[in-house]
C-alpha cells in the first residue's frame, strides 16, 4: 500500500512528467525560463494550485454533475488562483511583477485541469493530494532543468548572480523566444534518446492525453479531428456543388 | 494621418508582427503546435481564434469597466474572465450552430479546443493590464488573432517540409517541431522596429 503511494508521487516527477513526457503545459515552460528564479517561482505557484485544486475536486468529486464539471473545475482552479495572486501580490510583491500575465493564466495551464481531469475526479483525496506533489515536483524540476541552461549559457547568470567566465561566452538569444523553443525541443529529443535505451518509450505527438477539451471532442489527436472538418467542409462543398448542378 | 489612427495601426501592427503572442509571448503554443500540420487547418484555426478573441474582448472589456471596476472587484478579474470566456465560446458554438451551419462546419470544430486557450485568456487580460480604451482593445485582439492567423499559417508550410525530413531517431516528433519553430521564431525578430520606422513615430 505504501508503495504504492509512493508510485503515485514518483510517476508525476519521472514517468509521466508532465512537460518532458506529456508535453504540456508548453506555455508558461516557454515564457517564464529566462531566469532559474521566475521559473522555480511559476513552478512552485502552479504546485499550490495543482495541489489545492486536486484536493478540492477529488473531495467534491460525488458532488459536481458529470455534465457540467468542466465549467465547476475552471472555477475551482480560478479560485485557489486567485488566491495565490492575491498572497503573491500582498507578500512577494516582486515576484508577481515577474510572473506578470503568465500567474493568471495558470487557469489554463493543460496540466491543472488534464490532472483533474484524469485523475482526481476518480481517485480519493489523499491520492489526489500525492498526484498533484508529483506532477507539481515534476513540473518544477523540468522548469529548472530548461531555465538552467537557457540562464546560464544566455545570460551568463545564476539567479542572478553573474558566473565569472562563462558570462564572457554568453549567447543572448537563448534568453530570448527563439532560446527557448530551441532548449526545450533538444531536452526532449535528449529525453527520447535516454528512455530509448531503457526499452523504448512510446511516441510523443500532440495528443489529447490530458488536453482538457478531449471529452468534447472524443477525438483520438487534434490533427485527426480537423482532417475530418476538412473532410466535413469539401463533402458540403461537393453537395452545394451538385445542388447547384441539379439546380442548373 | 492624425494622431488617434497612427496609434491604431501601430497597435495593430505590434500585434501582428512585433509582438507576435505564439512565437515571441508563448502564448497559445497548444494550438501552435497541435493543429499546424496541414496549411488548411491552420487557416481554419487561426480564424477561428482570432474570431473568438474579438468576442471575448467585446465581452470582458466592459464587464472589466462597468461591473468589476465600479464595484472594486478587480481581484476576481481572472475568475470572472475565464468563466465569462468559456461561456461565451459555448454559445458562439449553439449560435453558429443554429444560425449560419457553413461556418460552423467548418469553424465548429476548433471552438472546444480555443476555450482554455491562454492566448484568449491572455489577450483580455493584457488589454486591460495595459489600460486600453474598448476601440483600442478591440484593434489590439484583432492585430494578436491576425497575428496568430500568420504564425500558423508559415509554420503549417515549414511543417509540411519537416514531415519528409530525415531527422535523427531522437528528434521525430516534437522536439524537431520545436526546433523549427525556434527558427520561425528568429525570423521574426527582423519585424522588431519595422512599425517604428514604418510610420516614423
């Protein structure tokens, strides 16, 4: 039973991380690793909620109707958001001024509501609480390996602190937005080629493991789903056309 | 050109190109990334997107103003937001639905996907922050939707070329996409002061 708990923790920061293996949450893993400090503070904001948001959804999982518990889910997210706002704002001024637009808009973080999404509502609270500290350490640690290499070789920096030769060397453009699509692709290519050797990890694309409109839309990738809106639009396309036809 | 229009277009030009919200914000990189892979889709997209931002900004920009502001419940603004979005973005969906079927057939089906999109939430939220009037706001959402209209329809093209790439094992899939979409993103940055020198502000 112990054990088990513990797989639950340790899946979230391994495993299933939810930026290396997954691939979400690319938002604010892109934005907020210019600097090792904005980062680990967006992590351990995201955790907060993550965290809070698990717990509550999970215990008011008989609660919420299935139908409408995306809408109850936002709301929930939004609150304990708001709250961390709020507590930032009030003690850690400097730090919300960092953060800026990127700490409102953990309310769309995929992570969050993927996590209540797939986990929470059927799992118990305490589960719950240990699968957000998984993802939310996992998530922190993959904003930290990213902004490590992106503040250190871009800007020569460590927290700030300047690194005596290296801030010599420096490349700027990896602080920048082009750095960070670059990084980020390479650590999960550096990933891949890692669990390659352990016995192959199964294919990363964009898939809706997690995506919190998948129960929407029922699809099994977004691509497949707009190749059959295509398909939708050229079949309405062909029969306006030979409506037109018959017409003429 | 007087003053009030060269600020517009400056607001929409910065959208568009200087201040692009997928490759130089990190805004919306789900979308980006996920329904760039055919030149159609992506046009479908980015419309759609750009669609939505217009309304979400025609709703919250006087939601902001004349309830939250007056009645000093600026702190629920992300929560009011988000839900005020969502809700909308459902019920464009059951009156396109309804009322014009040929755009919902073929922009139908990108709405679920854009009702957590952080770009949506991003571009309301930021108009606000930066203290634009309704008829800047709505420029500002038009210039940032047309904005990731363009990013998604150049990286659908560069897509189209990785996919008969050779890349190395390792790098198949995402992480070669990122690394096109650096470069996408580098080319962007020959757009930072065009606007200035542009319209000699």
């Amino acid at each position: 039973m112990k054990n088990n708990k513990l797989a639950i923790v340790l899946r979230g920061i391994i495993a299933e991380n939810p930026v290396l293996m997954l691939v979400l949450g690319t938002c604010p893993t892109l934005a907020t690793t210019t600097s090792v400090e904005s980062a680990v503070w967006m992590g351990i904001a995201a955790t907060i909620v993550l965290i809070c948001s698990n717990a509550a959804i999970s215990a008011l999982r008989n609660v919420i109707p299935e139908v409408v518990r995306i809408p109850c889910y936002i709301v929930v997210i939004a609150t304990f958001v708001t709250a961390v706002q709020m507590i930032l704002q009030a003690f850690l001024p400097s730090i919300y001024d960092m953060l800026g637009v990127y700490l409102a808009l953990i309310v769309v973080n995929c992570i969050i509501l993927g996590r209540a999404e797939m986990f929470a509502r059927k799992n118990t609270v305490v589960d719950s609480i240990l699968d957000g500290v998984g993802m939310g350490v996992g998530f922190i640690l993959a904003l930290f390996i990213i902004s490590v290499i992106r503040e250190v070789i871009g800007a020569g920096c460590f927290w700030g602190i300047e690194i005596p030769v290296i801030s010599d060397f420096r490349i700027p453009v990896l602080t920048q937005a082009p750095g960070g699509f670059l990084v980020y692709g390479i650590i999960i290519a550096v990933m891949n080629k890692l669990t390659e050797k352990k016995g192959g990890v199964k294919r990363k694309d964009f898939s809706c493991e997690g995506c919190p409109s998948a129960h929407m839309c029922n699809k099994t990738s977004c691509s497949e789903m707009t190749e059959l809106a295509v398909e939708a639009k050229t079949s309405s396309d062909n029969n306006a056309r030979e409506e037109g036809e018959a017409n003429a | 050109m007087p003053e009030v229009i060269r600020n517009l277009i400056l607001i929409l030009m910065a959208g568009v190109l200087v201040n692009n919200y997928v490759l130089q914000q990190f805004l919306g990189i789900c979308p980006f990334l996920g329904v760039s892979k055919k030149v159609n889709q992506a046009v479908g997209m980015g419309i759609a997107v750009t669609f939505v931002m217009l309304c979400a900004t025609a709703a919250t920009y006087p939601i902001h103003t004349y309830v939250l502001v007056p009645l000093k419940l600026e702190y629920l603004q992300t929560i009011v937001f988000i839900l005020v979005i969502a809700a909308l973005v459902q019920f464009v969906e059951i009156v396109l639905k309804k009322f014009i079927p040929a755009l919902h057939a073929s922009l139908g089906v990108y709405l679920p996907l854009i009702t957590t999109n952080c770009a949506v939430l991003g571009v309301a939220i930021n108009n606000i922050t930066d203290g634009y009037n309704f008829i800047e706001s709505m420029i500002s959402s038009l210039g940032v939707g047309l904005g990731f209209l363009l990013a998604m329809v150049l990286f659908a093209g560069v897509r189209g070329r990785i996919e008969n790439c050779p890349a190395p094992k390792c790098f198949r899939g995402v992480p070669i996409t990122l690394v096109a979409a650096s470069i996408v993103a580098l080319a962007f940055f020959g757009f930072a002061g065009v606007v200035e020198n542009l319209l000699a502000v």
